[in-house]
C-alpha cells in the first residue's frame, strides 16, 4: 500500500513531524512517503482571494498526494486547542476544491504535545470531523509528554507501552 504521511504542523522542529516518521518506520510493509506542509505555501483563505485568484495550485498538488494515497497517517499538532493555521489554511484550500478532501481513504491519526494532554483536543476534533471529507479514522492515538516518551536523539517512542498502542493503530490499515 501506498501511505501519505504529514504532521498538521509548519513548525521546522515539528515534534508531530518526529512522531509520523517514526510511526512511517513502523509500517514496513508498505511505501511511505512523508510531506511537509511547508511545500504548499498559499494565502490565507477567504472567498474574495478565492473569487479574484481561483484555488492556488498547492492545493491541488495537496489533493493529487491524497488521491495517489491508498491511506493517510497524519500527526496533529494543537495550537490553543485546535488545529494549526497553516494545517487549517492548507485544508480550507483543498476542500474548495474536493469537500472530500480525505477521499475514502483509511485514516490513521496521531497527536502529540509536550504536556500531560497529548494534544487530544485537536485529534477529538479531526476525528469527529473527518466524516464530513469522506475521511474513515480506521485509529486514533494521543501520545503525551513527548519529550519524556519519545527519545528524539534515536527518533523513536521509549515507552513499551505506547509503542504496542502505536503499532495497533497503524495495524488497522491493513484491514481496508
């Protein structure tokens, strides 16, 4: 299979960025390409941009990875309890162009932050949301305390347990 990794963040020190590669690593049986965000610069959205310039061509670049995906894996980063500006922007975009942005695909969504709470806020939202893109989250999992379960020198999860919790997640891919 064919999976579409990205973290939902532009930070260049992305800790979700950390966390989706390795959870790439994990699926060995499969071709995993990773993006960044950051290849798909385009103005924030509203309608008068959309109405003057059309949907710039980052975003159907964005949709075209998607398509060429046969599942997803995409590690959340929370900002105030949300999704980042840059993931909503880039979205916002696509979903002008296809209100199916997921389209079809299996979902594996993640999430992690430095504290306790792992980001769940944001991973609730794009879970209970994802139906409405023609999104199916086949597994979710919230990874806390990144820093003390996540061994960044090696790029890997320390915690045994996580780490089980992580490839039963990622194992629902194989059942679509």
């Amino acid at each position: 299979m064919n999976i579409l990794a990205f973290a939902a963040s532009n930070s260049r020190k992305s800790i979700n960025k950390s966390l989706v590669t390795y959870a790439g690593t994990l699926l060995e049986n499969h071709r995993v390409e990773i993006i960044d965000i950051n290849d798909y610069p385009m103005p924030i959205y509203s309608t008068d941009l959309e109405e003057l310039h059309g949907v710039p061509d980052a975003a159907e670049q964005f949709l075209s990875k998607i398509s060429n995906a046969d599942a997803l894996l995409i590690s959340f980063a929370e900002h105030n309890g949300n999704y980042t500006v840059a993931y909503k922007n880039l979205f916002d975009w696509a979903s002008r162009m296809n209100m199916k942005v997921y389209q079809s695909k299996p979902v594996v969504m993640l999430s992690t932050s430095p504290g306790p709470g792992g980001a769940k806020s944001v991973l609730e939202l794009a879970r209970n949301s994802a139906h409405f893109f023609d999104g199916t989250v086949s597994a979710s999992l919230s990874i806390p305390s990144f820093y003390d379960n996540f061994d960044v020198d090696k790029g890997q999860l320390i915690d045994e347990g996580l780490i089980a919790q992580l490839k039963s997640a990622l194992a629902t891919i194989d059942t679509h």
